[in-house]
C-alpha cells in the first residue's frame, strides 16, 4: 500500500492532466469507491450513483465509479455496463478495473467511499470524504474503522448537493496517512530491495516509480438528454440541467434531448431537439426544420453553425444564436424567452451555474413549421 501511495503523491502534479482526460473542466468530480461484498457502496445502495446525478446540477458536477476489480470479475464488463446503462447514459464515468482509480482519486474533488482501501488513499490525499455505510467487516482499532468515524456519513435521502459542497477532509489526514502507509517517499525502493533479497539477487537497475496512468472511462457517452429549469436572471436565464435518465419529470422543467440520443421515449416527449454537431446555416436550418416535422411535440428545435446556433420555433419563427453556450443550453434561453413572451433581438446571458455565456439573438420570420 505505501508504494502505491507514494505513487499517488507523485502524480498529484498531473492532476490537471487527469481531469482533462475525464472530460472534467471546471466541475466539481464526485467519485464513488467502491470496494466488493455486501458492505460495498453499490453493494449495499446500487441505486447511489443515479441518485448523485439526479440530485447534481450536470454543469457543475461529474459523478464517477471507481468498482473493486472482484465485481468486475463477479459481473464481466459488459454486465456492469448493463447494470449502469442508464447512469452511462447520463453522462457517468465507469473507470476499468486495471487503471484509472489512482488518476481518479488524483482528479478528485470528493470521495465517496465505503469501507475499502479507497477510502485510506483518499484520506491521505487530503480529499473530502463521505461514507456510505459502516461496515462490521472491520476491526475495531485498525484504521479503517477509526476513518469510518472521523468522516460524515452520506444520507441518500437528504439534499446530496449540500451533503457534497460541505464534505471536508478528515482532521489532521497527514497524520493518518503516516500511520497507515509506511517509508513514504522511499516505500518503492524499500519494496524492491526486500524482494530481491529474498530472491538472493540483486536489481538490473534503480527502480523506476511509474506516475499513475491516464484514466479510459469504459463505455462513456456525454450525457444527451435533460430535464432543465429556467429562470429569470437578470439580464439573462439561468438554465440549471438533470440527466433526463435519471431524473423524473417535474413541473416546471422542459425535456431537451439531442437528436441521436439513445432513449427514443424521451425523444418523442422533448420540448426541445438539439443536434451538437455543426453545420451551415442553410443546413441546420434544414435539419431543425425536418426535427420539428418528425416530433410534433417539440416547440423549438436548434443545431449548432460556428459560433452558435440557429433555432427554428414551431410556427415559423427563426432566431439565429451568437454565443460560445451548449447548443442545448442556447435552445433552453430561447425556449424560455418564448414562454415568457420575450422572444426578440437583443443581448442576453445564460447562467448554467459553471460557466455564464454571452447570447446575441436575432430574430426573423422564417418559413412556417408545422402546426
């Protein structure tokens, strides 16, 4: 464990490196360890990633699960891939059980963990930390279970956001980082020369300490679909995003999926089809256009042009987007502006929480679009 340790320090440079091979930018990364058996974290509550990023704003958090090699072993990939489709589908990252767990807990902003090694990785690394549940699998005294103390437990049925923007490192985590992980900084070569003793022989040449490899999420597809609330902000809207997958319809929140997105269910109620990928403008006006012939349910549908979108309302009206925002979240501005009557030319903000974007609408008639 203390070589291993070591080797988490020593990549803590990386740890920008790691973020942007997770996609993670300026969100907070929420990892979930968990370890195997029935006190695990997704042994005990399989549903706690869901819920994470159902009760996360998805532009401000990124949830991910780092699973205990023995589940993937017990379960094979593709099961696991199965058992999460619907959270993969809302944008979570599933690490490979042969990499990616040192870079995680490197990229991370706050561990939730069970009681498995993790858990003392992350402690001695400074992280936040919530528990999952105690665990009578360990002994009293040891330093799992006095970590299991010093840490809050995670309550699934209150507010997970205030849970997680208020988790702290536990106190003094240099001192439980020294009594667990041994010869820190030297741990490797100690290692290698008890092995070689033992061996009776000695080493080629002075061992090498590897940083931790770049994580590979397995299976990761960005989130397509969204139940999103919009309000009045201002001079602008802010527009807060759920992973429709796993979050319910609510009053007050409009449906947005992307036009390729998996769950065609969710398509066929959107209020909102979006398609990320760019074009010119005659063509997005043309495959919004076709988008809102296909799906009568949908009020407006937008496809991004450089340095933008163009959003096509049903009835006629066209509104050309000047902004560096998502497409989905440009289409949730206009749809708000629509609702409220406030549809017109002029300068506006989009407030998604991370990141506020500038939007520069211009309104014109265009042709009529259906009913």
């Amino acid at each position: 464990m203390s070589a291993e340790f070591d080797r988490l320090v020593s990549s803590l440079p990386l740890r920008a490196r790691y973020r942007r091979r997770l996609g993670v930018q300026d969100e907070r990364l929420v990892v979930v360890a968990s370890t195997w058996g029935v006190d695990a974290a997704v042994g005990r509550r399989p549903e706690l990633p869901m819920r994470l990023l159902a009760g996360l704003p998805h532009d401000q958090y990124r949830v991910c699960l780092v699973a205990h090699p023995n589940l993937w072993a017990a379960h094979g990939g593709r099961d696991l891939e199965v058992l999460f489709a619907d959270e993969l589908d809302a944008g979570m990252l599933l690490l490979p059980p042969d990499s990616g767990w040192h870079a995680a807990l490197v990229a991370a902003d706050v561990v939730v963990t069970d009681h498995g090694s993790l858990g003392l990785y992350a402690a001695g690394l400074g992280r936040s930390l919530l528990l999952t549940d105690l665990s009578a699998e360990i002994e009293p005294g040891t330093p799992v279970a006095d970590l299991q103390h010093l840490i809050p437990r995670l309550d699934v049925t209150a507010d997970l956001r205030t849970q997680i923007d208020n988790a702290l490192p536990p106190e003094d985590h240099r001192a439980l980082a020294e009594r667990v992980f041994a010869n820190q900084g030297g741990a490797h070569e100690r290692l290698q020369d008890l092995i070689y003793r033992l061996l009776k022989t000695a080493p080629s040449r002075p061992p090498a300490l590897h940083r931790a490899p770049d994580p590979t999420p397995v299976a990761h597809r960005p989130a397509a679909a969204f139940r999103v609330r919009t309000a009045a902000a201002g001079n602008g809207v802010s527009v807060e995003r759920r992973p429709a997958q796993v979050q319910p319809p609510r009053e007050g929140w409009h449906l947005a999926v992307e036009e390729g997105a998996s769950n065609l269910r969710l398509t066929q109620k959107a209020s909102i089809i979006y398609r990320e990928d760019p074009a010119d403008e005659a063509q997005a006006v043309a495959l919004a256009s076709s988008a809102l012939a296909a799906y009568p349910g949908a009020r407006i549908a937008a496809a991004a042009v450089a340095g933008g979108a163009v959003v096509v309302v049903r009835g006629g009206r066209l509104v050309r987007a000047t902004s560096t925002a998502a497409v989905s979240v440009i289409g949730s501005v206009v749809h708000h502006l629509l609702l409220t009557g406030c549809l017109a030319d002029g300068e506006h903000t989009a407030d998604t929480g991370g990141r506020r974007d500038r939007l520069g609408l211009r309104v014109s008639p265009g042709r009529p679009t259906g009913p």
